[in-house]
C-alpha cells in the first residue's frame, strides 16, 4: 500500500480514537495566536503609518531645489495616487511700514493629502481647537491665509491687504495648524499659504532664488511603496525622498518603538505556543511508542516508520495550521470591531503576510519539535512488545528539544524582523531555560533533604516529583513560561504601558525659539520672568557644512543612499558643553576629561555616525561661514529624541567654536491658555524664528495611547494560549497517572489519599512553575523597560506573590481536573484499558 494513503489512514484512525485532539488543539492555538497577533499587529502598524503621515500632509514627498520634472507626478498618477505641488521659500511681506520676512507656501488644489488644515477667523480663536474649523480647499486666487506670528508683526487683521512681492493680497483666514508644519526644523519662521494660480504675479521667484519645490504623494500603501522605489532611481543632484520617518526623529522613533512592543506580543506568542507543542508531541510520542514496537515485529524497517510519521505529521501541520490561520483572521477581525469603537482611527485590511507567516511557523513548530520523537518513534525495539520498558528513554528526547528550541529560534529572529534582536531575545531565552533547570533541580535536591518531615501526601508527592525529575523540571519549565507571559502580558504590562505614557510627561517642550542673538539672552530670559515662565536654558549654535572626513573630501554625488545624501547635503548645527545632558548616554568613546587636549575633539550621535560612515578617531572638517574647523570623533552618543529637548548630532568640547559666529537656540513648554504670550513674543523679539512642536508631540501622545490599547487587547489572545499550555502539561502525563492510580487502588489506597497526594505534588510543582514565572517576568519587564520602550523601570513585588499563588493553584486544580476521570471508573477497567 502507498505510504502516503496508510499514513493519512493512520492519521484518519488517530483523530477518531482522540489521540490527536490536543495536539491539533495546541497547534491550532499555537498558529491562532500568531496570526490573530501578526494579523492585528500589521493592520494597526498600517493605521499608525497612515496616522502619522498626516503630520507630513502626504503619504510621501518628492523635494527638489529646482521645478520638479512632470513624470514624477504622471507616475503616481499611473499608480492610482493622488498628488498636490507645493513650491516654499522665504520672502518679505508687507503692509504699509511693516515689514516681515516670512515663509511663503503657494500650494495647488488637494492639499494637503493627509490630515487637516485649521483655520480660525480672529486670533483669539487660535487659543483652543474647538473654536477652529477645517479648511475646503485651499486659498481662493487673490487671498492667502497667514499665521499668527505673521498677523502679529504686520499687525494686520482678516479682511486687510498685504503686498506680497509685485501684487497685493487680502488675507482670508488665520492658520491655525497646518498638517505638515513643525516636521522638521525647515519651517521656523511666519507663515503664509497662497494658491499657486497666483505665484506667477508676485514674480518673487527669480533665476537664483532658493526655492523648495515639493511633489505631495497619497495612497494605498502598496503603490506608494512602488512609487517611491521607481522615483529613488530617477532622483538627480538636489532631490530627495522624504516620509515620515524621514522627517522627524522623534516621530520615527515613537513609530519603531511602537512596532518593537507589537513584535514582543508576537514574540510571546510563539513562546507560550512553543511550550505547548513540546508538551503535547511529547505525549503524542509516549502513546503510540507501542504500535511501532508491534509495527517493528511485522517486518516494518525504520525508513518505513519514518516516512509514514512524517506524512502523518506534515498533513497535520497543513490542516491545523490552516485552520489556525483563519480562526486568527477570525479572531483579529471581531478584535478590530470591537476596538473600532475606542480607537478614533479606522484600521486598514492586512495584508496576506501574516496568512503566509503563520502556517509557515505552524509547520516549523511541529516540525521542529517532532523530527528528533519521530527517530526515537523508528528506533523502538520489537522487544517493548514484552518489556514495556524499552524505548521510552532515548537520547532523541532531549534532542527533540534542541532541535525545537533551533526552529524556535529561527522563528524568534522572523519575528524580531532584526537578526541581531533575535539573537539576543533567543540566547536570553535559553539562558533562562537552563537557569530555570538548574534551579528547579536544586530546589528539588532541597525538598528532598525535608521529606521525611512532612505528612505522608507531601512525601508521596515530592517522591513522585523526585522519581521524574527530568519530566517534571520540562513541566515546570513549559508552564513558567506559559506563566511568565501571562504575568508580563497582564501585571507587568499595564506598568509598563503606564510608564510609556508618561514617557511624555505633560509639561514636554512644545515651542522652539531659534536664532537667539547673544545680547538678546538677557532681555529674553527677562522676557519669561515677567510672564510668570520658567527660565528655559539656552543652548549656544554654530553652523557648518561637513566638508572632508579623513581630509578626503565629501563630494555628494559620490553617494547613492538617500538617508546620508541628505545629511551630506545640509548644513550641521554644532553646539558645545562641558557635562553630557540627561538624555544623552556615551555608548563609545569618551566624554572630555579636561582642555588640555592638544586637538579638538567631537562628539556624534551614534545614528548619524552610523549613517554618514564615520567612527572612533576619524577627522571631520567643517566648513563655518567661511573658515574651516577641524576635530576628531573622541566618542558617540545616544539621544533620546522622545524628550523633545534641544539635542545636536555634533557637540564639540568648551572653547574650541567661540571665535565662529554664533546664536542660541532653546526649548520650553507653554500651556495652552498662554498662548496670548507667543503674540507678545514675536512683537518684543521680531527676529526670533519660533518653532511649534506642539502638534508633534499630540501625535506622539495619541499613537502611544492607540498603540497601547491595541496592545492590551492583543494581550488577550496571548492569555489564551496560556491555558492550552497548563492543559498539554497534565494532558502529557496523564497517561502514566491513570496507570499508578488504578496501581494504588488495586493494592488498597483510598480515593482522598490519592486526592491529597496527587494535590500535594501539583502544588509543589504549581510552585516551581510560579517561582519560574515570576523570575522570569521580573527579568523580562526590566529587558522591555530598558531596551526596547526606553523607560525606567519599576519592580513589582506583587508580581512574585501572584505567580506563586496562581502557580500553585492554577496547576493543583488543574491537575486534579485532568485526572478526575480515574478516579471514577474500578481500577480493573483502568488496567484493561491501559494494559
């Protein structure tokens, strides 16, 4: 007979007899809760990308200092995209004898693409959102809408005209938020947003002007992705590609942040999936440890044995991992209905990766816990058939678990989407299991030395724990870390999503005042004391242009990443400091120990560095207004760009840039109701460039809160994956249980004495499984805490008395549950039955 027809027979005989139930109930739950996390997690990593491309008013800019060519925008249009054109520079403004430098933004219909532009009629409505109103469309021909610092230094009103280059405008509106302001710092100054019908009279763009050309792109996420790898090969000198990521650091940093927690819930996953599968192929493995023996004594050869397992075990897989897929689509589907309702943005559909990702993990988790069993399945002697004995221990066991633990492995590093956070979560991982091993057996040596003293259900239980020590330290294990995510997934996970938003405290900076003139230092820190302000510090700046690293000139067009063209192609803004600030951490190198130092010396954000390919001991030279400035890289920092405070990815050591022009620039928080103050601000200090950040920081609050009410629901598919871990862990034993009791029965044991002993010896197990829990949750929240949310950590206590407790009786009831049914029938049915 065909292998592959007796095996699917075999498999048919299997599930009809209950031999595959929790198996396929385990891997079912194993790939449902992949799915159902890979499913949520991609649409809600899709809805943030498109919540935060409102910040940049497109999903996607093209940006160029000269007209962009038409076959970027037929392009997009070939896509199916839509697109807008904005053409920016700085021009005066004025009205009678004031006079305003501003920034001018001649915008076409459609924009801006994504997110809102608010506008309010008198600029008391400016103060408070609800007062304001979502702009229809853009300027109409012959009006513009201005900004408030604009209104404040003309002193001008809705309704009266300024003179913008050759022609006059009325202002319409005042802008109250535009979605793309404050995305980096291009936009400082005042504001004025015209129809780009009526740039062609002011003649304010002449040849040599310094124009910002911008191509605004929006879509379906897979055409703008097409778009923007077919338009990074047409870019010339000049242009660039800019996303949201691109834009801000700190809103690529909220964004990442966001998909490492979202990753870790998919991580979880797989472990408590991991935990359950062992458990449940081992038992699968035990029980048919027999029908290969008799298969043996038939003249079955080993090859024969193998092939028709792993046909059994692949169909299987195909099956139960289909199945899971689309309970995990099911599943994540009534999910997002129901988190519809609390989060304010609608989620996209997923894409069919997740599908893809989860039957591919389903078939590498049975797989790789299955192969090595299977081996020992072909080598069991024909003589089992007369000694039971023979072939249940066999080096294949532990190998099982090896060759599990490298398949999980593999999945870990899928999952992490980085090869080097993989690695790391991985090691950890199997750090843990072999410190909990040994802990468990040493605990269990300890226990031993107290046998005597304790009552006789006690005695019988750590007897029972001690005769399969190796099987109960795999139980303890799979359920401690079944356990540890269900603490971190439910305790610990509600501190530190507590501690994540509060990572922004309230009082954040949300205002930016650059070009700060050193004789305005005074006046301006006078400026916040009468106001009833906090004196904010004030940082000094230079800038320059990177021109020779090693004294090899940088020559942009020899480049081809866009990321360190455009570093390349800007201008730094170096400041100096005599103490490393608090958000800011050496990660190589050295902080300077003094001035004696017979050169200069620099220090880099480690980002940068990495991306303009500089390191440890290279010499960069900066070209500032004209003179050349010259340093060595003596260390590399990391910054913390979440704290919205002044930063610089270049700070040279005290006294090595104060013969170059200089400014200072500052950050500080403002309230909502002092928003009058910025009025007064720009009339006392005209000159200054002000910065708000406030929107940023909005949005970063608000993707934290969404991405944190996903996670607590995404949380709850992980619990239950929890539960079929406990249920393959007595399930795995059950057999041999069923076996001593009907022993213990026949020779005279009462059901209560059973009861006590079988109780006494969950507990101590229970136990071991809640001391494993919680040192593992402890480590694992510190791990979260520090390396991927960035926040302090805080340890709590309760988190190892609830592991113990809910360890010990979780498993104590549990166990008894599972073995109930022995107890019910006469010991003589149990042993015809077993036997």
């Amino acid at each position: 007979m065909n292998l592959f027809r007796l095996s699917f027979r075999m498999l048919r005989r299997d599930w009809r007899a209950g031999e595959l139930r929790i198996l396929v109930l385990a891997l079912m739950i194993a790939v449902s809760s992949i799915t159902t996390v890979g499913f949520f997690a991609d649409r809600v990593q899709l809805a943030l990308s498109r919540e935060s491309n409102r910040l940049l008013g497109a999903d996607l800019l093209v940006i160029g200092d000269r007209p962009l060519s038409a076959h970027y925008a037929d392009k997009a249009e070939q896509l199916g995209l839509k697109t807008a054109t904005l053409t920016r520079f700085s021009s005066m403004a004025s009205k009678e004898e004031n006079n305003l430098l501003a920034e001018i933004r001649a915008v076409s219909a459609g924009y801006p693409l994504r997110g809102e532009l608010r506008l309010a009629h008198t600029a008391s409505e400016i103060i408070t959102e609800e007062r304001t109103y979502v702009a229809q469309g853009i300027p109409s021909p012959g009006t513009v809408w201005i900004d408030e610092k604009l209104m404040a230094g003309l002193d001008i009103t809705p309704g009266e005209t300024l003179e913008l280059g050759a022609t006059c405008m009325t202002v319409a509106a005042l802008v109250a938020r535009e979605p793309d302001y404050s995305v980096g710092f291009i936009n400082m100054g005042a504001r004025l947003l015209m129809n780009a019908d009526d740039l062609v009279a002011t003649h304010l763009i002449q040849p040599g002007s310094r124009v910002t050309y911008q191509l605004l792109v929006a879509g379906e996420e897979k055409q703008v992705a097409e778009f923007r790898s077919w338009a990074q090969k047409e870019l010339v000198p000049g242009q660039r590609i800019e996303g949201i990521r691109d834009a801000r650091p700190e809103i690529r940093s909220a964004l990442e942040r966001a998909e490492k927690f979202l990753s870790l819930t998919a991580l979880a996953s797989v472990v408590v999936a991991a935990a359950a599968m062992a458990l449940a192929v081992r038992r699968f493995t035990q029980r048919h440890l027999d029908g290969c023996a008799i298969m043996r004594c038939l003249g079955a050869s080993q090859s024969t044995i193998l092939h028709l397992y792993l046909y059994h075990f692949v169909i299987l897989g195909l099956v139960a991992s289909g199945l899971g897929c689309l309970l995990g689509f099911v599943a994540q589907e009534f999910l997002s209905h129901w988190l519809a309702g609390l989060v304010e943005t609608s989620l996209p559909l997923p894409s069919g990766l997740p599908a893809v990702h989860g039957l591919l993990s389903g078939m590498v988790l049975l797989l790789g816990f299955s192969l090595p069993p299977l081996l020992n399945l072909r080598r069991v002697p024909a003589l089992r058939v007369l000694r039971r004995d023979f072939g249940i221990t066999n080096l294949h066991g532990l190998a099982g678990y090896a060759f599990g633990l490298l398949a999980l492995s593999i999945l870990f590093i899928w999952e992490a989407g980085e090869l080097r956070m993989g690695i790391l979560v991985m090691l950890g991982f199997m750090a843990a299991i072999a410190i909990f091993a040994l802990l468990g057996w040493v605990l269990i040596k300890l226990l031993m030395l107290v046998r005597q003293q304790a009552a006789s259900a006690w005695r019988y239980g750590l007897a029972n724990i001690r005769r399969r020590t190796i099987a109960s330290l795999v139980q303890s294990i799979a359920l401690g870390l079944g356990l540890m995510a269900m603490l971190v997934l439910t305790l610990i996970q509600s501190d530190l999503l507590r501690d994540w938003r509060t990572s922004l405290p309230p009082n954040t900076p949300n205002r930016f005042l650059i070009n700060i003139q050193p004789d305005q230092l005074q006046p301006l820190a006078e400026f916040f004391v009468q106001h009833g302000m906090q004196q904010p510090d004030f940082y000094p700046m230079v800038r320059g242009r990177l021109m020779t690293i090693n004294d090899q000139p940088v020559r942009i067009d020899d480049y081809t990443e866009a990321r360190k063209k455009q570093l390349l192609n800007r201008e730094f803004n170096l400041s100096w400091a005599d103490k490393l600030q608090s958000d800011n951490e050496i990660v190589a190198g050295r902080w300077w120990q003094g001035a004696d130092s017979p050169e200069n010396e620099l220090s880099l954000e480690e980002e940068v560095a990495g991306i303009i390919g500089v390191k440890l001991g290279d010499r960069l030279t900066f070209d500032i207004a004209g003179s050349p400035f010259s340093a060595t890289i003596t260390s590399l920092r990391k910054v913390d760009w979440d704290t919205f405070r002044v930063n610089f990815f270049v700070i040279a050591r005290p006294g090595e840039l104060d013969a170059y022009p200089i400014n200072y620039v500052t950050s500080f928080y403002l309230p909502p109701s002092q928003v009058g103050v910025m009025h007064e601000l720009v009339k006392s200090f005209p000159h200054l460039l002000v910065v708000d950040v406030a929107t940023v920081i909005e949005q970063v609050q608000k993707m934290i809160v969404q991405v944190s009410r996903a996670i607590e629901f995404v949380f709850l598919f992980t619990l239950l994956a929890g539960f079929i871990v406990l249920y393959a862990a007595i399930s795995a034993t059950q057999d041999e249980r069923i076996y001593e009791a009907a022993i213990f029965r026949t020779l005279g044991a009462k059901r209560r004495q059973l009861v006590r002993a079988w109780a006494a010896e969950f507990a101590i197990l229970g136990g071991l499984v809640g001391i494993f829990a919680s040192a593992g949750a402890s480590v694992l929240a510190y791990v979260i805490a520090k390396y991927v949310l960035n926040v302090p950590y805080t340890f709590n206590a309760w988190i190892w008395l609830v592991g113990i407790l809910v360890g010990m009786i979780g498993v104590t009831i549990a166990g008894l549950l599972g073995t109930r049914s022995t107890l019910t029938h006469p010991p003589l049915w149990t042993l015809r039955k077993v036997g």
